[in-house]
C-alpha cells in the first residue's frame, strides 16, 4: 500500500473499511481460483465452477437487486464504505463482468481437459449418424411432448419468464414470402430433463459423449413452427429481484403470507439479462424492451448457466481418479462406547467437527430421545433441512409417542421457504407443536434441547451447532457441534425457547449471548477486556473464525483492540469490510479465508482473557443482521477437552499455507509464500486422531 493511499485512509472515516457486496465478489474469485488450479481434480474444478455460477446468481437476485430498488427509490446516500448505490452499482457491474469472462475461459480450459480424458461435450453438427438417429428418437419420444412454444405478437403479450431457467428466443420469418417480417417465440428449455444427454457408445469403453439439451432442441425447432423459417434460435436466461418481502405484523397466518410471496417472487423486477453470443439483433431487442434491463446484461460465450456442472460431474461414474477421494466421516469415537448416549453426556461433553465425523450421531441422538420412555420433552430449531430428512421422521415418532415435541421452524430461510412449508405442515399432522419464530426476526440459531425424567429430577441434554440440522450439507460443510448436560447451558436453553415460543421478561443469561438482545454488547465488552489486558500487560489475543464480517461496530471494536496492543487473527472465508495491516489503524490484525474442497463454515471465537482463554461456538457471523435482526447464538465450550480441542481446530486454519489467501490492506488477497512445510488444514483434519485424542486433557466436573 503506497503512502498517499495510508494518508487517505486516516484522512477519511470510509477508507477504513472495505465495501461488503465488492469483498464478496473478490470471494467468489477465491472459488473461481479453485477450478483454474490445475492441481485440483479435474471434475472437482468442474464443480467449483459451478459454485462460481450459482453464487453469482444469488448475489445477483439479492445484492444486485437490492442496490437497484435503491436506485429507483432515488437513495442517494453512501453507505459507511463510502458508495452510493449508483456508483456501487457501475462498479459491480464492471467486476461480474470480468468475474464472467474469466469464468468462462474456466470453462473452455476445463472442456480442453475433459476431452483429453475421454469426456467430451459434442457439437451438435459434430454427431455421428448413429448417434444422431438415437438423438432424434430421444427428441421425438421424450423432448418434444413436454415443448411448449410461445408466439410473441399483438394477441399474445410477452409470456411470463422465470426467473434463472434458460429460454429458446427463436426468430422466424414466413415460408414463401418474399418480405422480411419477423416473428418472434420464445420456448422454455424443460428443467426436468438431462442438461447433457449422454450420447450411445461403444460397451465397456470408458469414452462419454453428451450433447446439450437445447443444441438438440434448437435442430429440431422446425417441428414446433411449420410453415416458418426460423432466422435464429438463440438462448437466453433473466435473473428476477428474488428477496421477499413480507408483512409480518400484518400478517394473520405467517405460513400463507410467505406462499403468496413466493408466488409473487416468479414476477420479481428483473435484474440482470444472459443472452447467447451473437444473439440476432431482432431477439435481443425484444427482449431489452419487454424486460427493461439497462445493465447487467451479458453475451455469454459459451452455454448459459454453468450451474449444471455441479451436477453433471458430480454424476459422472468410472473417473475416481478425476475426483477427490471419498471421505468417510468417523463416528466420535465416545459414543462408541456406549450405545447410551445420555449415559456418555452425564460424565463429559462431546465436540463433533464435521464432516470429518459423522452426522449420523446427532441423528441417532435424536432417535434414541424419540424413543427413550424417559424422555419428556425434545425442542428443537430448524433452518434449512435436507429432501428427505430422518431427523423429520425421529421428530414426527416422538410426537406420536406422546412426548412434548416442539419445532421451531424458520420460514423464511433463504431460497428453502418452500421446503419448510412443506415439513412445517408434516410436523404439525404428526403431532408436532411447530412455532414460526418471532415477528421481525430469522431464527438462524441451532439448537436442541432434550428434557428427561431421571429419578426424582429432571436432567437436560442441549446439542448446539454452528450449521444447519442437515445431513446433507454435513457432508461438504465445516462445522462444529456441542452435546453437553451442563446444567446452566441447560437452563439457558429452556429460557430460549421459552422466549422464542411464548411470552417472556428480560433474562440474566448463565451461559448464552442471544441475539439480538445480548450478544452485540457481550461481543463488544469481550473485545475491550482483551484491549484492558493488553494494556495492563496481560496475555491479549482474539482468534475469530467466521463466514462474513461487515458490522461496522465490531469492526471499530477490533481496530481499537489492535491499537491497545492485542493480536487479532481473523479467519472469515468470505465478506470482509476490516481493512488490515494499515500502520496505525490494524497492523496487529490478519485476516486469511480458506477455501478448500469443503465450504469452511464453522463460527468460533477465541478470547486469550489475560492467559485464561474462552471459547465460544456460534451460529451467527459478524454481520449487522446477525446482530440485529435475527436470533442467534454463542455458547461456551465448558470442558476443558472439548475446548482444547476447538482450539486445535482453529491452530489447523492458522497453519494452512496451501488453500488459504491473506487480505491486504488494498482490498485483494493473496497466497502466502513461505517456505514452510506445506499444510493443508482440511486434509490435516481428515485424520481425526491428530487432533482430537491426543491431547489426554481430563473433562471438568461441569455436570452437577
């Protein structure tokens, strides 16, 4: 960082900090570095490129969309990074745009390589007769009947364009005139159907040819308009304005309300148009009037919406040597012992770091409640919940046997509303009392509370996590989860659920901070005791582990700090808005993000305390809405072993010199080069003993 950008930093207030919406594309960047190396497997790279497209879709239909509802509103204020959202929105404009092109040469790099390995995506023209006539059957017998045409003229207005599918825009003139007019159609590419068709080959080879869908689609587009000649025949692909809007306090049944958003997110305002490469002129201007999209429109060289490779390479069978190898998550070793697991908690808590071990225990958990006589009450926090989730079925079975089941589902999580409508309305046939949450607030913490009769007391049991009850995210999500019988966790546990489900007073927390009633200033005062040990020459270092950091209080809370004297390690995989390393203002803070063959998303947070350290496992980042506008959590890790080993996770993400990128005081981010031995954290993390048995530390006595 030069002198004269330093001076402008401390000269103005917005400099210290970098723009949320630009640091997350430098984000996506990171995941796009991992399909560019060519030292990561070849289908693994596929799959990262297609995470690159459907973050970018997300952003788009949230951030983007948002930052132009601003624009229309005539918002013309700058945020504390100094943008306006007009000049943000030109700046954003521009950087998907690069993010875009490099995307795509990706993209032909990762076809090159494919090829090579006997995986190739076939040219239409390119087919074999044999495989063309086995093409045309495949149109005429399961392509053609689901084909829907639509005709655009002055009978029938512009049909209704979803959001992030992919369309045909077909151009047709009249067969035997001699006039030029244009027709205009549009068709939607089904998406029920195969984006890559697997074309016939040879028995026992390992060569795999696909054509796309639409290439089909469009040699066939005759058989849709007879007496026309289509002109052109050209893909394209809207991104509608997808966040909800919804009336909670005016709302009678939160349920219905957000049914009917969803219905009105298919005619969400568009924000951003994809169009083929060379896309007739007569087609693209149809689609600019009807849409009315001033920017973000992109020609796309290449086929539109990359998303599919995930899949595709994710089904591909025969190329384990193109794959990571298999992980499979062990089972913690200290429910081996038992097959009781309430016995096991009685005497020491359990930490259990996915997907390096199994999350099939908290699902046994749970069954082994849902089935025990003892247990009298199960209370529990859903947020995103896999298709078919056993945890559903061990929940629904509880209720059944008379045991007091209680479900916090969130409704409106994020692109998951309809999935839980559907499990809310299950849970609640089954005997399940299903609360929606708060008005106003998203209860994004994770947490489950076990009430059980034993003896002439009642015990608790609490299972705490940093990620969603999902066991399919727990497979390529890094995330930690607590079972413990600690009494005071257990009393806060019951408080908040108490809280969240009916009517209660203001609570003096044994062991929680809750948002958004404590954990704000609990994580403000926690700072400043590392600023006053610090300066009273006491141990002083924080180690924060995160997805997202954009608060701008805690951010000043940090700068702060580091101007006492504390060290600051910061690992956040994605937003950043801290500026480090700037002499004067954050030369004592780092921050690195990790982005590995698992989504790092894990939340700790690590206060050395004048040389008596404290741990705490979250749900929420630090981020304004996780402090504001939603109910989260951050909980102590008592046991002593248990605390040991959260910190010998957070020494694995502080050592990693192989996937990990440090930010600079500029806003980029780069690569360490050190001369160390290489360390790769996650696959350190894979050989769970290394870290989690070998440290012999006694539990604490924290059950009485």
């Amino acid at each position: 960082m030069s002198e004269e950008e330093k001076n402008n930093i401390h000269s103005s207030p917005s400099a210290a900090y970098l723009n949320r919406d630009l640091s997350w594309i430098e984000f996506n960047r990171r995941v796009l570095e991992e399909a560019q190396d060519p030292n990561n497997p070849l289908l693994e790279r596929a799959k990262f490129l297609g995470i690159v497209s459907s973050n970018l879709d997300e952003f788009i239909s949230v951030r983007v969309a948002g930052i132009q509802d601003q624009i229309r509103a005539g918002y013309t204020k700058k945020d504390f990074t100094g943008y306006t959202p007009s000049g943000l929105h030109k700046r954003l404009y521009k950087r998907v745009g690069k993010i875009v092109t490099d995307q795509y040469r990706a993209f032909r790099d990762i076809s090159r390589s494919l090829n090579k390995k006997g995986i190739i995506l076939v040219d239409y023209e390119d087919l074999t007769q044999a495989q063309e006539t086995a093409v045309e059957q495949y149109y005429r017998d399961i392509i053609f009947p689901v084909l829907t045409p639509m005709a655009v003229d002055q009978s029938r207005p512009f049909p209704l364009v979803h959001s992030l599918f992919i369309y045909l825009a077909v151009v047709l003139t009249k067969k035997h005139k001699d006039h030029d007019e244009f027709f205009f159609a549009i068709l939607q590419i089904p998406s029920n159907l195969p984006r890559c068709i697997p074309l016939p080959h040879r028995a026992n080879s390992k060569r795999r040819q696909f054509v796309y869908i639409e290439d089909v689609i469009r040699a066939h587009i005759g058989t849709l308009f007879s007496g026309y000649h289509p002109v052109a025949v050209n893909e394209f692909r809207l991104t509608r304005n997808s966040d909800l809007s919804i009336d909670e306090e005016g709302a009678e049944d939160l349920l219905e309300e957000i049914e009917k958003e969803l219905r009105k997110r298919r005619r969400g305002v568009p924000v951003r148009l994809e169009v083929q490469k060379g896309i007739h002129p007569y087609a693209l201007e149809q689609l600019l009037a009807e849409f009315e999209v001033e920017h973000f429109v992109y020609e796309i060289d290449g086929p539109l919406d990359l998303g599919f490779l995930r899949q595709f390479a994710g089904g591909l069978k025969g190329h384990s040597d193109l794959n990571y190898p298999p992980i499979e998550p062990v089972y913690p070793a200290e429910f081996e012992e038992t097959e009781d697991f309430f016995e096991v908690l009685r005497e020491r808590d359990v930490l259990v770091y996915h997907p390096y071990e199994s999350f099939e225990s908290f699902i046994d958990f749970i069954t082994q409640a849902s089935e025990d006589e003892q247990v009298m009450a199960i209370k529990m926090t859903l947020y995103r919940v896999s298709g078919n989730s056993p945890l559903i079925t061990a929940l629904a079975r509880a209720a059944g046997s008379g045991k007091q089941v209680t479900v916090v589902v969130e409704l409106k999580a994020r692109f998951d509303e309809e999935r839980n409508i559907a499990w809310a309305r299950k849970l609640e046939q089954s005997g399940c009392h299903v609360v929606y949450g708060l008005v106003g607030l998203k209860t994004h913490a994770k947490i489950t509370l076990i009430v059980r009769q034993e003896g002439n007391e009642l015990r608790r049991y609490v299972h705490i996590g940093t990620g969603n009850y999902n066991e399919n995210t727990a497979k390529i999500y890094t995330d930690i989860s607590m079972f413990t019988a600690h009494y005071e966790i257990g009393l806060d546990a019951s408080e908040l659920f108490n809280q969240i489900t009916g009517y209660s007073a203001n609570y003096d927390w044994n062991s929680f901070f809750v948002a958004p009633v404590s954990l704000s200033n609990s994580l403000k005062k926690l700072i400043q005791r590392e600023s006053e040990h610090a300066a009273n020459g006491r141990p002083a270092r924080i180690i924060a582990k995160m997805n997202s950091l954009s608060n701008q209080q805690v951010i000043d809370d940090l700068y702060e700090a580091d101007q006492a004297g504390v060290s600051i390690d910061l690992i956040v995989r994605g937003v950043c808005c801290l500026r480090p390393g700037v002499p004067g203002l954050s030369e004592r803070i780092t921050v690195r993000s990790i982005v590995d063959r698992f989504l790092e998303h894990s939340r700790i947070y690590y206060f050395e305390n004048g040389g008596n350290p404290e741990v705490y496992l979250s749900s929420a980042d630090w981020m304004t809405r996780n402090l504001t506008r939603r109910v989260e959590l951050m909980c102590p890790v008592r046991d002593k072993t248990a605390r040991e080993q959260v910190v010998q996770i957070l020494e694995m993400s502080l050592q990693d010199n192989q996937k990990s990128s440090f930010l600079l005081p500029s806003g980029n981010y780069e690569r360490p080069n050190d001369e160390k031995a290489p360390f790769r954290s996650q696959f350190a993390a894979m050989n769970v003993e290394s870290w989690k048995y070998t440290q012999a530390l006694p539990s604490d006595p924290m059950h009485s």
